[in-house]
C-alpha cells in the first residue's frame, strides 16, 4: 500500500484490509488421499443406465426440455431419450452427472455445452458450437456439423461420422476430436492441447496459430496456418489412432500409417509469461 | 520424451531435482512453472489401474476418456497434477513412492486426481452449493 502513512497503514490493517504480495499467493487445503469418495461428484445425481425416459421436444422450449432432463435425473433415471428435438437451440447443456442421452433427430446451435460425463449420440445433425467447453464424456454425431464444432473442448471425445464446418475446435484446450469427412478452413485454430482427428480432407489454415496438441490428417491438406508443422507419427500415435478410431467404427481398411501429423512449431511459446501458480492443495 | 520449450527429458526426475530454474521469469518468481511436462504423451492403456477400470466403467465409457490429458506434473520442484475444476496443483504427498517411468507416474496422477475431485472435501463442492443456480 505505497503512498500511505504508517498511521492510515494500521488504520487499513485494523479494518481488515491488508496488501497481498503477488509472490506466493498459495492455498494450502490439506486432503487425505483416503478420503471415502465415489466414481461422480459428491453433488452429481445417483442414475440407473437400465431406467429409462423419453422427452417428446415437439412445441416445448429449450428451457423446459433441459429442466425436465434434470428432473429425470432426480428420479434416477439414467438414459433419455430426446424426440422431435427440431433443430433447437442451446438443449442438453451443463449436465455433470453420467447419463445416456439419445437424441432422435438434429440439433440447432450451442447443443450439448458444458458436458461433464454424459454420452450423448444424435442421429442427425448439429449446427454451430456443438460440445463447446465440454469437459467429459462422449457426444456422436451421425450426420453432419456446422462450423466451431468442439469449441474449447477441454475434454472428453466428440465425434462426427460425417463432415464439420469451419474452425472445427478452435481453441481446443483438451480431449479428442474426430471427424469422420472433412474439416473446413482453420480447423484447429489456436489449439492449446488435445487431440484431432480428420479421417478426410482439412480446409485452409489448418492448425493456425496452434499452441500446442496434435492433429492427425488422413486425406489431403489444403494448407498449414502459421506455426503449423508437420511432425513424426510415432507408433504411440498409430496405436492411438488405431485404438480410438476403432472404438467409434472409423477406422479406414488400410489402417493409419496414411495419416499425416501436424503440431506446434513452438515458435509462438511464450509460456514465460504465465503467471506462477495460484493455488496449491497440499495431500 | 519432449518437454518444456521442445527440450528432451532424458531423466524422469528431471525436474525434482536441485534448484533446476530456467527461464528468466522463473528466476524472477523463484519457482518452477509447472507446465513443462509432455501434454501430447498418450497413455499406455496397458498400466490401468482397478480404481480407474472402476470408474471408466461407472461413466459408461470404453477408455480414460478426458484423463488422457492428465499427466503428473513438477510444479515447484514437487511432483503434483493440475486440477482444472480449481484452477490449482495438487501437490503428491512427499512419502508416496513414484514409480520410475512417466507413463506409470501419469496414472498415479489420474487416480489421484478422481479420489481428490469425487471427494466431499473438494472446493467444488461448496462452489457448486453457493453458485448453482441449475
């Protein structure tokens, strides 16, 4: 506190304000590592996959729909079924339980944000920002999405059989992408982590400004953005590959060792800039 | 193994030991910063352990799904793993033996981090009763 009296310092002091020095600004919380805990968050609902319910979206809101998601919830129920979903808007956001979701139909913008541990599959399509900031989970899409597919995506794998738009994951900061077709231009830009794959073709400026992460590539590439850079595909990387892709069914006949592997170029690090750690808990 | 500005890690304890600052800003703030692991290495399925078996199949799902991207880090010159749901490093207790290689000290830290954030005692808890509002 510059520029003050030692008087008016005390004064402050005595009415509960005080100068925090920028060094060292820990939280210390003691945890036992053998704290009773369970698989979900102490908060999340108890669901059973075997109950299940179905939604009928046709004349409802997404506001209605999303409450009555959380509402099946309550009463255990662990697989929903969404019909007639019309392509609304913003519907099954900011679920952090585990639960199965099937959607019968498509999805407007903003569909299935904020996920953490649902698996969601939709048999049609998505329109912009499907999944973003999702942090677990899975979320299949049958059919084609629009642009920002996987928008900050933090974790969790996202995947699209068929073809996705344009800045499919920017400034994805986790988990895995895969896209069964193509990607439009800068797919992958500002990529912070994670992982993308692009079974078929990717647009212009793949990967620009990437800061770090991986993205594989199994058709052609129509140009690198800046500081995008092809890199080795390791046998960690073919085992990967074989293994995820295998697991949604988009492995192609002639395996993975056609896929092209793009990274950081590292020239845009500037991790020196990053502020020390904030917070600490001590085990 | 890559790690912090492209440089190769020869030594798993690389950064646990002596008074290993780098950069100028850590000289500057006296502290490692804590990022300079490998964030791209995948994880080696066959070192699960049944705690996260467990728990992959609780959510339904056929791998470790958003805990590939968890690896144990070095912060402060102490092993710890990143929490994300608090922005902030969970330091490993210093008289838990780490194993000798990253792919099997990462999924320690995947263990870890799951008991530390499903616990009742975890910051998220009061968090999400103070500001939940759906």
């Amino acid at each position: 506190m510059a520029g003050v009296t030692q008087d008016q310092d005390t004064i402050a002091e005595e009415m509960g304000m005080h100068t925090i020095p920028l060094r060292g600004r820990d939280i210390k919380t003691m945890f036992r590592v053998e704290t009773e805990g369970g698989y979900g968050y102490p908060f999340a609902k108890d669901v059973d996959f075997n109950k299940r319910a179905e939604i009928d979206c046709e004349g409802k809101g997404c506001t209605f729909v999303n409450k009555r998601i959380r509402e099946l919830m309550d009463e255990g129920h662990g697989t929903i079924v969404l019909k007639n979903p019309g392509a609304q808007h913003s519907l099954v956001v900011g679920i952090l339980n585990r639960l199965n979701i099937i959607i019968d139909g498509s999805l407007g913008y903003f569909g299935c944000g904020l996920l953490d541990g649902p698996n969601v599959r939709i048999s049609g399509r998505v329109g912009w920002s499907f999944g973003e900031n999702m942090m677990a989970g899975t979320a299949i899409v049958e059919k084609n999405a629009g642009s920002t597919f996987g928008a900050a995506l933090r974790g969790g794998d996202l995947v699209c059989r068929r073809s996705a738009g344009s800045r499919t994951g920017i400034d994805q900061k986790g988990g895995t992408i895969i896209v069964g077709g193509d990607t439009g231009a800068f797919s992958g830009f500002m990529m912070q982590r994670g992982r993308m794959v692009i079974c078929g073709n990717a647009g212009k400026n793949l990967g620009d400004s990437m800061y770090d992460g991986t993205i594989y590539v199994g058709g052609e590439i129509q140009d690198l953005g800046v500081d995008a850079v092809q890199g080795d595909l390791t046998d960690a990387d073919r085992a990967w590959l074989t293994r995820k892709l295998k697991m949604y069914e988009l492995l192609p006949k002639k395996g993975v060792e056609h896929f092209t592997k793009i990274v950081a170029g590292k020239q845009l690090w500037n991790y020196d800039n990053l502020e020390p750690t904030e917070k600490k808990i001590i085990l | 193994m890559a790690g912090y500005k492209g440089s190769d890690i020869e030594d798993v304890d690389q950064f646990l030991k002596g008074d290993d600052l780098q950069s100028e800003r850590e000289k500057t703030i006296g502290q490692h910063i804590g990022y300079r692991y490998d964030v791209n290495l995948v994880p080696d399925y066959d070192l699960i352990t049944p705690f996260l078996q467990g728990y992959i199949e609780f959510m339904g799902w056929d791998d470790l799904n958003w805990l590939e991207d968890i690896h144990l880090g070095y912060d402060d010159g102490k092993p710890a793993v990143f929490d994300r749901n608090i922005n902030g490093w969970i330091a490993i207790p210093d008289d838990m033996k780490l194993p000798d290689n990253q792919p099997e000290r990462d999924m320690l830290a995947r263990e870890i981090l799951i008991k530390f954030q499903m616990s009742p005692d975890h910051p998220l808890v009061d968090l999400n009763k103070a500001y939940r509002s759906f």
